[in-house]
C-alpha cells in the first residue's frame, strides 16, 4: 500500500498565484488570482514525483490521470495536458477554481508529506485557461447515434458533466434548465471574482458544441413533469442541485434588508444587480453587514457585501473557526479582504425601524459542548451573555435544503425524512424507473467535483441501461 | 424568445394588454398561475400573472400596470418585437370546485388576475358574483369580459365617475348582508384592498382567498425574496401560493416587503425616462 520509494526532497518551493492586492480587489469583481504564467506552471510542474502508484489519482473523484497532465506541462505541452484533463473532466477550468484540491488530490500528494503538495488545482486551472485562450478547443469525436434520448433537469456541475459524458456515447442529450442561463450554481452563486461567468459559458458552449440541447426557462415539475419527460425520453437524470434556502426561525427574519444567501448571490451573480442600474436588477448596498454562518456561500456573500461598498462586513457563527466549513483558501481570502469573524456567536432576534428595514440584532455568546451528530462539537448559549449588534443589511448563509417543486410533482419518487431524493450513490438510480439523480438534491449541499463525480456515475449506469434496452 | 401578436392599451394608457407566444406555456397554464419575465438581457426578473391563454394558439395573454422601468419599457414594445425570457406556468393553480355562491372581487389591475379565475369558478357550475373597481372610470379594465364571466357584475369607482359611488368593500357588504348562502369570496387588488376586504369578511365569517404579488427573484422556490407570513409562519408566495388564506396574511409587513427598493426603482426609472427623451 504505502509509497516505499525514497524520494529526494523537491527544491523547488511551491508556486505561488499572482492575485490582486486584498484592499485593490476588495472594491472590483474581477476576478481574485491571476493564474500561473507558463513558467510558474512548469517550475511548479517539476515539483511533481510522477510516482509509480499515484494517491492523487485516487483522491480525485473523477479520477483524473494527474501525473499525466501535469508531465505534459512540465513538457510545455499545455493543450495536451488540458486534453488530457478532459478524458475524466469537461470542466477542468471551473474544477481548478473551486474544487477543494486540499482535501482531494493535494492531501495525499506524496511531495505534501515532507513539503507541500504540489499545486494540482493551478496547474490544472492554467492548463483549462491556456486552451481556451488560444481557441484551439479540442472536440473530441462522438460514438455513431443509439437513437437514445436523455433528458437532464437542472444544468450545474451533475448535469453539465453527465451531459458531457453521454453525448460522447451517441445519445440524444437535452438539458432543461429552469432560470434563464444554464450553468446552476456556477452562475447564480458562485461570485465572478472566484469564478468568472465568461468561463461557465465557455463550458457550456462546448457541450453545445458537442450536441448537447440546452433548453432554459424550463422548470420541470411544472412545464413538463418527470411522468411526460419519461414518454419522450429514454432517460431522465435529475441534478437539481438543493435549491431552498434555510433560514433561522428567529423573529424578525422578514425584515427588509435580510436576504437568504441564495437571494442575495443570485441578485448579484445571476442578474448582475453590482452593476446596477446598467443591470436592472437592485441589491441593497449596506454599510454594515452581518453574514451568518462560515461555510464558502457565507465567504462569498461577506465578500461580495465589501466589494457593493460595505465600510463592515461580520461574519456570525455559532461554532469556532476549527469547526467553519468553508475551504481555509476562502477564509484567508476573506479575511485578507477586511471581513471579520464573530465566533462562537449566534443571534437571537432582528430588529427593524419603520420602513420595516433591519438595524440590528441581539446575539448569544455560545461555549461548544458535547459533539452533536454532525460529530461536530455542538454550540451552547451561555447564559446572560446577550448583547446586540447595528447592522442595515444581512444575509443567512446556513446551507440550504431540498426544493419541494420537483419531487412533490413526481409520484413514485422516494425522498428521505429531510426531502432529499433516494438515489442509490455508486448509480444515481433513483425508486423511479428511468430517472437517475445525483448532486445537491441526493446528498445535502456538496461541493462541484463531487456533484460531477456523482454525474458521472449515473450518466454510466444510464449508459449501461440504455444499451441493454 | 417570444413574439409580440397583439397589444392592446387599456385603462388610460397605463394598463396595457400584449398577446405572446409562448406555446409551451399556454398549453399548461391554469388559473391563477403566473410567469416570471424578463424583458431583454440586462432586464430584472418580474412575475406577471397570466390574464388569459390560448392552447391551440400558443399564445398567452399578459396584463401589466406601468409602475416602474421594466413594465415601462415593456410598453415601448409593439407588435413584432420580443420579449427575452418566460419563465413559467408558476405558483399552484387556483383550487376551484363547485361550492354554490362564490364573489370574485378585484380591484386595479387585479382585475386580469381575477379574470381567469372568475371564468373557471362559472365553469365548474358555481354561482359567481363578480365585482370590479377602480380609482376612476378610465381606470376600469376588461368590464365586457368579466360581465361574461360572471353571473352578476357590479362595478364600482373610487370617486363616482361610473358604477357604484365608492368602494368594492361596500358592494361586498350590501351583498353579504342580502344573502346568507355566499361559501368564498376571491379578492385580488392592491395590498390595502385585500387587507379592508379580508378583515370585513372576516367579521362575516367567510372563507376568503387573496393572491399575492410579493417581489420575486427566480419564482422556483429557491431565493425566499417572495417570504410572506401566512398564520403565523413564513411561506414562500411563488411556491407555496400566490393564493392564500386571506384572513391568514400580515398585510403589513407584505406592504413594507413590497417596498424594499422604492429608492432603487424610483432612480432606474428616472434613467429610463432621462434617456428615452
């Protein structure tokens, strides 16, 4: 099992990223890094030990060849690495982006033990770039037509990859997307300082390039059901995503100026509102803003708060910074930018003035205690410790739960007790005949790679299916 | 895209009629669902509720008041032109069976959204009282067609110039008071109108339905910028409604939701407006 080959040490240290200064960037959307130039990326190639049995492969959902991709940098053959790239992944430029590499490939990276783990996410995010910006995007050929139609509900990271992967099998591919650009959770929450909007359309563009349908405006549950989408299709792969949002059931929650993160991001990324009113769409551009939770939708949306002209940006948590879920990169990024954290802090009530606009709040001072199912150790008020806090604007990042629409419009469509769909997690094969699902909607909010990981595995169980059909 | 067909100006041009194409749309739109749209690609997203459809035309019908820049640009457009993205059938169908006496009460511009749901409560057999009522004459929209959609249709102007002198509340009353035998009424109108209305026929204990137009983001459930407080408990309008129990909602704080971005609506139609001269 464990790697006995001895190794020298790699002298040369880990790259890092050009990025805009925090107190520059903080005020703009542009996106955060830079990206390696060619040289960065091919000294930060030549760390990689190309090791006989490679743990990064394994600690890729999409199983990626690594060693592979990164040798053809270090060869200075960028397009082959990005071609290489995309035998396991159609979205190499968004995964180098926001895949958490440090608890996938770079954990188990052999260079890490000793130093740090070689920088796969960059390399593969310069490799993506590289290609895109020199327009030589490689369309691979597609296998001849089975006269199989698949139809895909929702167009984020499960559906774009399973799409991806059944085109190229010679099946008949529509994606139906319900808001007015495909892309899901890479366009309407994730920030365009983190993930350019330009990068998910290029994406998506090649897939169309492929012959994949993508049709928008379609939410399905309502303009077509599961049930009619079974006549005309073959196969039917629901990747949903979570899509509704949680809230804290405290009083005062509906007071103006208080968003769900999803509201608030969707405003700012999807409908472009920072640009208001070249955008038509407004978001409230508070001053002093209170986000809780400390996952990455509570750093992007402090992050964004800063960047619409915010002086204060807190975030509110009710755990301690070893517990925050957000990927420790998003952190340090927010914190670089002037967000500060209030841990082991928990509101309790808004108020309001009388246009009904939230002013402030009252908070708990929490101790942690037992650890909780989530094995987590679990927050407890401390008695007598309420104070209160101003803030104009507001935003509950808590996570987010399953959109009722779809599956309470589909009979014979197990869900769990938390209304997320039943889907068996090595096939995506859901209670129902024909429909698949994978992503958000099956396992909770995730991260992108591992909803792509979960579409990859149900566009082959459909695959074997519709060819024993 | 869909194509402009038809457009009609109502109501002292500030209420304007545009038939749509939307096939898809208007093969599955029931009464008392809306869509959501958008005029053009740097528009906001805006629920309409759906006045009409036309399954074997493929068309829908959208009635909008001008109020702000989107419906005011939406205006501007004529026959031939297109409207960006539609998003729907969205929201629960009206819940409609044969229950006897039914009133069917709008107000302003919540006339279109009552129309459909008038004509549906006839349909399945009921008796249906219609009223309809405005500020002023001019103001009134599609008098003809609910007087066809209805079994009995009063009419009312804030200031007289036609129809009962006053308010639909006061028609409600006169009727509520006269016949015993009324099981719901459907209020659709401004805010401070559903509020009056919910309030006397609650003294009269009849069930009564309203229909919300709270903002809205993407219309599916997943932003919870449409929260209403219904009972007690937060619900989302474009999911979970736009009808609900009329005696059930905090008006006020809809009220207070409803005007979250004044500031913000008043300058982009002060641009548009800047820059259509």
């Amino acid at each position: 099992m464990a790697e006995k080959e001895k190794k020298e040490k790699p002298k040369v240290p880990r790259q890092k990223m050009p990025e805009q200064e925090p107190k520059v960037r903080a005020k703009n959307f542009n996106e955060v890094p830079f990206g390696y130039t060619p040289e960065l990326a091919q000294l930060e190639a030549s760390r990689c030990l190309q090791c006989k049995k490679p743990k990064c492969i394994e600690g890729c959902p999409v199983e990626i060849d690594i060693p592979a991709f990164v040798k053809l940098i270090l060869d200075g053959d960028f397009i082959g690495a990005a071609r290489k790239l995309k035998e396991r992944n159609s979205l190499p430029a968004v995964c180098g982006r926001v895949c958490p590499q440090e608890d996938q490939c770079e954990k188990v990276c052999i260079v890490g033990k000793k130093d740090q783990p070689v920088a796969v996410g960059r390399l593969e995010r310069f490799a993506a770039d590289w290609e895109r910006a020199k327009g030589e995007v490689f369309v691979p050929e597609k296998a001849p037509s089975t006269g199989k139609k698949v139809a895909v509900a929702g167009s984020g990271p499960a559906g774009l990859t399973l799409a991806g992967d059944l085109i190229l099998k010679g099946h008949e591919v529509t994606i139906f997307e319900a808001l007015h650009k495909p892309g899901g959770v890479l366009i309407y929450g994730i920030p365009e300082f983190r993930l350019p909007k330009e990068i998910v359309q290029a994406e998506v563009n090649y897939l169309e390039r492929l012959g994949v349908k993508v049709e928008c405006n379609c939410v399905i549950g309502r303009i077509e059901t599961v049930d009619e989408l079974l006549q005309e299709y073959d196969a039917v792969f629901l990747g949903l995503g979570a899509g509704l949002p949680q809230f804290m059931n405290i009083p005062g929650e509906n007071l103006c100026g208080l968003y769900s993160a999803n509201e608030y991001l969707t405003r700012s990324n999807l409908m472009k509102a920072y640009l208001f009113p070249q955008y038509d769409t407004p978001i409230a551009r508070g001053k002093n803003v209170a986000v809780f939770g400390a996952g990455n939708v509570a750093m992007d949306s402090a992050r964004t708060a800063l960047r619409l002209g915010a002086d204060t940006v807190r975030i509110i948590y009710r755990r301690s910074r070893d517990e925050m879920p957000a990927r420790i990169e998003e952190v340090h990024h927010a914190e670089e930018e002037g967000v500060q954290f209030y841990l082991l802090t928990a509101p309790t009530r808004f108020f309001g003035n009388d246009n009904g606009w939230v002013t402030g709040m009252e908070c708990l001072r929490m101790e942690l205690g037992e650890p909780d199912e989530s094995g987590r150790r679990r927050p407890v008020p401390i008695k007598g410790s309420e104070f209160q806090l101003d803030c104009d604007m507001a935003v509950v990042a808590i996570g987010a739960g399953a959109n009722p629409l779809l599956p309470t419009t589909t009979p014979g469509l197990e869900l769990n007790k938390r209304g997320y769909i039943v889907a068996d997690l090595e096939t995506g094969k859901t209670s129902k005949p024909g429909v698949w699902a994978g992503g958000d909607i099956v396992t909770g909010s995730a991260t992108v790679i591992l909803a792509m990981g979960a579409g990859r595995k149900a566009g082959n169980s459909i695959q074997e299916y519709l060819m024993s059909k | 895209m869909h194509k402009i067909l038809r457009k009609r100006e109502m109501a002292e041009n500030t209420v304007c009629q545009l038939k749509v194409e939307a096939p898809r749309i208007a093969r599955k739109g029931k009464p008392g669902q809306f869509v959501v749209l958008r005029v053009n690609e740097t528009g906001e997203r805006i629920p309409l509720t759906m006045a009409g459809t036309d399954a074997s035309a493929g068309t829908i019908d959208l009635i909008f008041q001008v109020v702000g820049k989107s419906t005011a640009l939406m205006r501007t457009l004529n026959v031939g032109d297109s409207i960006a993205d539609i998003i729907g059938p969205l929201g629960r169908p009206t819940h409609v069976e044969n229950l006897g006496t039914v009133i069917c009460v709008g107000g302003g511009t919540g006339v279109a959204v009552m129309y459909p749901i008038t004509k549906a409560y006839k349909e399945a057999g009921n008796h249906v009282i219609a009223i309809v009522g405005s500020r002023t004459k001019d103001l009134l929209i599609l008098e003809d067609e609910m007087r066809g959609a209805s079994h009995d249709l009063r009419v009312t102007t804030d200031d007289g110039s036609y129809g009962h002198h006053g308010f639909v509340t006061d028609v409600l009353r006169q009727i509520l008071d006269e016949r015993k035998d009324v099981k719901l009424i459907v209020g659709i109108g401004p805010v401070p109108m559903m509020k009056f209305l919910c309030k006397m026929t609650k003294e009269y204990g009849v069930k009564t339905i309203v229909s919300l137009n709270p903002i809205m983001v993407d219309a599916t459930g997943m932003c919870g910028a449409c929260r209403v407080t219904v009972g007690g408990k937060t619900r989302f309008c474009c999911v979970d409604g736009p009808e609900f129990d009329g005696h059930e909602v905090d008006y006020d704080e809809l009220v207070k939701r409803q005007r979250a971005y004044l500031t913000e609506e008043k300058a982009s139609m002060d641009r548009f407006v800047a820059t259509a001269k």
